[in-house]
C-alpha cells in the first residue's frame, strides 16, 4: 500500500487518490488507537468535497466506537482551539490548505491541538492496513454538535484589547474559510474592514489559495485603490497571513513572523524564537534586539511544533507566513498573525511600510535544479564536502553561513529536484550566492551521474 501521510497529513486528488472510504478507514483507524472510546472533535473547510468527506470520517469514528463533536466549517487554527476548548481526545480537520480545489485532505491533532507527530501517523497508518476494530452496536459512538466560532472570536477579544486607531483593512480569505472569522474579528477590534474574496465558495474563483505574491496582485491593488492602511491575506484554511503595506508592497511571510515576533515578546525576558532554517537572517536581528534565544529546526510544522514541546519556546514560525504562539495554541494561527500584526501597528502609531523599514533589508533568491531520488544524499554528501571551508549547518539538507549571507541546498521531499535557496543583503551578492550553489550542485549531480554508470 503507498503510504497515506504525506509532509501535510493525508491529501489527495478527491475520488482518485482520497476517497471517502480512506476516509471512513481513517475515523475507524483514529477511534481502534484511540481504544474505541474517547470524543473526537471534527471540523471542516469550505471545499465542495469536505462534508462528503466530513460524513465519512464521522462514520468510522463512530463505528468504532468514539463520540463526535462535530464543530462544522472551522479553519484549522480554530478546530485546533475546539479540541482543546471541548476537552476532546483528538481533533479532525478535512482540508487541503493551499491546495486548488479538487484536492482535499485530513489532518489529525492531539487532544493539545498540535498535529499528530509522524509516530502516531505511522500507528494509523498500520490499522488502515490491517484494519481497524468495529464495535458493537450497543457501543457505536454518539454525535453532537457544538458552535466554536464565537468561543474562540470571545477567547481572543479576551487577550487582545481593542484599537485605538481605526485601521482600514482589506482582507483577502480567497473565498476559503477564513472569511468566517477574520472580518468578523477585525470589525470587532475595531478596523474598518473591506472584504475581498470573503463569499464562501468551494470553487474558489477569486484567486488561488496560496499568499504568494503572484496570486496577491489584486490585493496589492486594491489597498493603493482604496487607500487603505493595509492589506491581509489568507491561505484556504487561515492557518497562514501575508500582509501588504499601504503601498501595495507585498511582505515575505518571514518579514511579517519576524515583525508579530518583535511586538509579541517585547515584554518577555530572554524569549525563545523557535524557526526553521529556512528563514530569514531577520530573524536574528529581532532575537538580538530582544536579547533572546533563536531554535532553528528542520522545514515543517511538526518540526517547529516538536522542537518547542522538547525544549520550550514563546513564538514560533516560517518563512511561508505561518507562526505559532505557544502559550495561545500549537498549530500555525493565520487568524492571530493577523490581529497581533494590527496591534504591533496600533501600539507603536506606525504605519506597515514604517515597521516594515524598521528591520535591516535582505534580499533572496529561490532557484530549483532537478535531480534523481536516488542520488539525492550522495549528491548532498559531496557537495558539503566541497563547501567544507565554510560553517555548515545539516540540520536539513546543506546551509552555508558566509559573512554577508547564506545558501540553503535542500533535497525536496516530494519532487525529483533540489532547491537552492539564498539570502544576502545586496542584490548582487544574492546572486552571486545562489549561482555559486547551483554551479557545485550542478558539478556534484553530474558527478553522481556519471558515478552510477
Ligand atoms: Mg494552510
């Protein structure tokens, strides 16, 4: 059997590569681990395939023996905090995140509302394929239902108080889930709020769910437009914001980690940065002003996640917009980002291209070479070799720290290619950066080839 879980749980091309009877297979796997007892709080975004899927996975749950809360359309930072608020022993959210709309996916959290670590996936994993427990009929599982948006709208009004300033906010969910809570919060807080792309829509025609800037143009363009103070942007299940300043500049989701994290500690003593490898040297600059600790870890949410559980950490994020605040939940909260970000803007009187400006500039360069699986770590193994007069770090894949740089080379996990990734504070020498990395790269891949002949 091809193995379920993926980088981001398990996801797929819906009725071809998940079907609900994956679906049903995985509620019945999550209730025989959970020894078929125990509540499951299940949630879902707006795809026009999550509440077959939803029905299916309620089934298993219950078949074998679990009690369902099901919380309906929630995104995921907000199933997370159902899990949690509900005391349940597990969380379900059916969703692809950033995906286009014909993919769909379930993700499993534990009774905190962190994702399942890979051990527990594995465990699933092994009952999908020998099957999991059905119970009795006088067991089956019991479902009820239960509203969590206003919990967690009143939990996070009881944290943040409200603006002084009244921000002119264009906030752009994609159509996707984050249009249930995030203008309804930021109107709360006080903001004027133009929705854009905020009409439920599982085909989602407004843009593509992924806040990169190729997708965000008509974001940027409606915050010059309409004069506003900024702009925010979601990905399809709001765990991850992007913010655009009121000039239409679109900022790299570590600029806005690293502008949220400089605002959210500034009162902690000696606060921890948990942060992957991948992020940018902006990173150190807020850890030094602050007098912090940075914790980098390898690329993913379970690794940030982990890294905190084992040795503690007050914020932590990545470089695609996703930030966690530990002591609020464990998952990536794009509904938080967005309201921490309005309050580091409200308290300081400065405008997003001012905060911006106020952290040092670097410029980065994103390449990608392709290469088999199989030569992968042999490649990499030569090519640290070949860099070996530097500092290297190999926490996941090769990161070379030059004075004015560094150049990341990772294998992807998903792809035949490498990805070759560099950083530096002038735009010549970025680039001069990452050729150097794809030209020894390119020598190491051509030298495994002619090796395996
Ligand atoms: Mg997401």
């Amino acid at each position: 059997m091809p193995r379920l879980f993926g980088t981001f749980g398990v996801r797929g091309l819906v009725n071809r590569e998940l079907t609900p009877n994956t679906a049903f297979d995985l509620g019945l796997a999550l209730a025989t681990h959970l020894k078929n007892k125990g509540r499951v709080a299940v949630g879902h975004d707006n795809r026009t395939s999550s509440e077959m899927f939803e029905h299916a996975i309620v089934a298993g749950l219950t078949a074998g023996g679990c009690d369902v809360l099901r919380l309906g359309l929630t995104p995921t930072p907000v199933l997370s905090f159902g899990t949690r608020h509900f005391s349940c022993d597990a969380g379900i959210i059916i969703t692809a995140s950033h995906n286009p709309p014909e993919y769909n996916g379930i993700k499993f959290l534990d009774r905190e509302g962190a994702g399942f670590e890979r051990k527990r996936e594995r465990v699933l994993e092994r009952i999908v394929t020998g099957g999991g427990k059905l119970v009795s009929w006088k067991h089956i599982g019991h479902v009820s239902e239960a509203d969590v948006l206003d919990s967690y709208i009143r939990a996070i009004l009881e944290r943040v108080s409200k603006f002084k300033y009244k921000w002119k906010v264009v906030v752009d969910c994609a159509n996707a889930v984050g249009s249930v809570v995030t203008p309804r919060l930021l109107r709360e807080l006080g903001c004027k709020v133009i929705s854009m792309n905020c009409q439920l829509d599982g085909t989602f025609p407004g843009r593509k769910l992924e806040p990169v800037p190729e997708n965000l143009g008509e974001l940027a363009r409606t915050v010059v437009a309409c004069k506003a103070d900024l702009g925010i942007a979601q990905d399809g299940d709001a765990d991850r914001t992007i913010v655009v300043d009121e000039q239409g500049k679109i900022l790299s989701g570590d600029r806005v980690f690293a502008l949220v994290a400089l605002h959210y500690l500034r009162k902690r003593k000696r606060p921890r940065i948990v942060t992957t490898i991948a992020t940018s040297s902006v990173l150190d600059d807020v850890t030094k002003k602050l007098g912090g600790k940075i914790l980098r870890t390898k690329i993913g949410e379970p690794e940030v996640v982990g890294e905190f559980r084992k040795r503690g950490g007050d914020i932590g994020g990545e470089e695609n917009g996703g930030v966690f605040f530990f002591d609020w939940l464990l998952c990536r909260e794009g509904i938080m980002t967005a309201v921490k970000f309005l309050d580091a803007m409200d308290r300081n009187g400065k405008s997003v291209s001012e905060l911006n400006t106020s952290l040092p500039r670097y410029h980065q360069v994103k390449k990608r070479v392709e290469c088999p699986n199989e030569l992968k770590v042999r490649v990499l193994n030569t090519l640290s070799k070949r860099f070996a007069e530097y500092k290297l770090d190999r926490t996941d894949g090769l990161r070379v720290v030059f004075d004015d740089g560094w150049l990341l080379v990772r294998p992807s996990g998903t792809e035949p290619i490498f990805r070759c990734f560099a950083e530096a504070k002038t735009g010549g020498r970025v680039k001069e950066l990452v050729e150097l990395g794809l030209r020894e790269l390119k020598l190491c891949i051509k030298a495994q080839k002619r090796a395996g002949r």
